[in-house]
C-alpha cells in the first residue's frame, strides 16, 4: 500500500489526530531554537510542556502553531510524510475551527 493510501486510510479518529500533534511536539522539540520560540508563544517552560501535552487544547494549539509558518508546516508534513491538509483536519478534530484570523 502507498504511503499516502496509508494516511488517507488512518487519518480518521481521535487516537491519529492525537499521534499528529504529538508527532509535531516531537518535530518542535527536536530542534532548540524551534522548540524554544514555540515555547516562548505558548508561555510554557520544559517543566510544565509534559503536563500540557496531555490536554486536547494544548494538542490543538500546537498544530495551530505549526500550520502558522508554512514552511514549519511544509518540512513537518515531509518528515512524517504526510498531506498538510491532514494536519489541519486534526487540528479542527482535536480543537474545532481556528479562530478568524489565526492559523
């Protein structure tokens, strides 16, 4: 099975728009400087970015963030290999549609 035939059958449910979120966490962590400005627009410390995590708002605002910056969200989707449209799915599945003007 294709990759994207892969995505297009998982991309449905809370546990695949959870993983997504998660996977972006990991992406954002996976670099300082990123990790640290997206810590920096959250308000929240490596203490506190666990406890976060497990709050469905809090996934919802980190695909927020990284939808923000096309470019983020361009190598994000490449290194997962996924569709950017899926990772916005997951976004409004985990936190309904952004609000007007944001990401």
């Amino acid at each position: 099975m294709a990759p994207r035939e892969v995505n297009a059958r998982l991309s449905t449910g809370k546990f695949f728009d959870e993983s997504v979120a998660i996977a972006a966490l990991g992406f954002l962590a996976g670099d300082e400087a990123r990790l640290q400005r997206f810590l920096a627009v959250c308000g929240l410390g490596p203490h506190n970015l666990r406890q976060a995590a497990a709050d469905a708002g809090f996934l919802a605002g980190v695909l927020d963030y990284v939808a923000s910056d096309e470019r983020l969200l361009i190598a994000f989707a490449a290194g997962e290999g996924l569709d950017p449209a899926l990772i916005a799915r997951a976004r409004e599945s985990l936190g309904g549609t952004p609000p007007r003007g944001g990401p």
